[in-house]
C-alpha cells in the first residue's frame, strides 16, 4: 500500500464547480456580446432610417423658407425693398438642420460600412475562446471528475487514516 495521504478532495470538487460556473458564465457573456452585436446592426439601420426622414423633413423646410423668402422680396412697401432678415434667418437654419442630418446620415452610413469588419475581427479573436469553452474545458471538467473519482476510490480503499 502507498504511503500518499489525500486530505483535500473537496478543494477538487471546489474547483470543478468553479471550472463549470466559469464556463457557464462565459458562454453566457459570449451569447450577450453577439446580442449586442445584432442590437448594434439594428440601431444603425433604424438611424439611418430617421435620419432619412428627417433629411427629407428639413428639404421640405428648406424649400419653404426660400419660397417665404421669395414672397416676401416680391412685397414692395413705398418703393423699399422689403425687411427680408427674418426669412433670410429662417432659411439658413433650415440649411444648418439640413446639413445636420445629412452628417448624421453619412456617419451612421460610414459605421455600417464599418461595423462589419470590427465584428468580423471580433469574431476572428472571440472562436477560439468559444472553441475553448465548448471543448478544452469541457475536458478538463470531465478530467478533474475522474481524479476526484479515483482518489475518493483511493481514500474509501484505506488509503488515509
């Protein structure tokens, strides 16, 4: 009979369980980042959406405020030429509104052209990872589970007072 004394199997079975939580937990953080990712792709596409809307919105503005711009030069008051700084005002923040959303339509343009890329470079780094998790550590949860086995079989032959 061997002289080994095993005092410690619960700190075996400790680390397995901690070994199988990890992994549960991981696999759960990898599940909610491709989550994330698909809730990404879905607000770019609604923003490009409402920023379309909302281009068209300010073309509609900007053509009516040249058109109140336009009535208002053809006003005559006593030969003058008539007071046009409040449409002139009105025009160049319909512009600015306009010029706004057509920036944020090309930004979120631009970050759907992107977002790909970063999501295929994520998904080069995030596969090993999973691959470890479905399979090396699976191993090691199934090898840690049969050392425990053999040495409560060890302990319950005699082997330690």
């Amino acid at each position: 009979m061997s002289d080994a004394k095993v005092h410690a199997v619960e700190r075996l079975v400790e680390f397995e369980a901690a070994v199988r939580t990890f992994a549960d937990k991981a696999k759960g953080a990898m599940g909610a980042n491709q989550m994330e990712i698909r809730r990404a792709f879905d607000f770019l596409e609604a923003q490009l959406a409402m920023w379309k809307s909302e281009i068209r919105k300010a073309e509609d503005d900007v053509l009516q405020a040249k058109n109140e711009l336009a009535r208002r030069r053809m006003m005559k008051y006593l030969d003058r030429p008539p007071d046009t700084t409040e449409q002139e005002k009105q025009l160049r923040r319909a512009q600015a509104k306009l010029a706004y959303a057509e920036e944020k339509r090309d930004n979120t343009k631009r970050w759907l052209r992107l977002l790909p890329d970063a999501v295929e470079e994520y998904d080069g780094q995030a596969r090993p990872f999973n691959d470890m998790l479905e399979y090396d550590v699976a191993k090691m949860a199934w090898f840690l589970e049969q050392k425990i086995a053999s040495l409560d079989a060890y302990k319950n032959m005699g082997g330690t007072p």
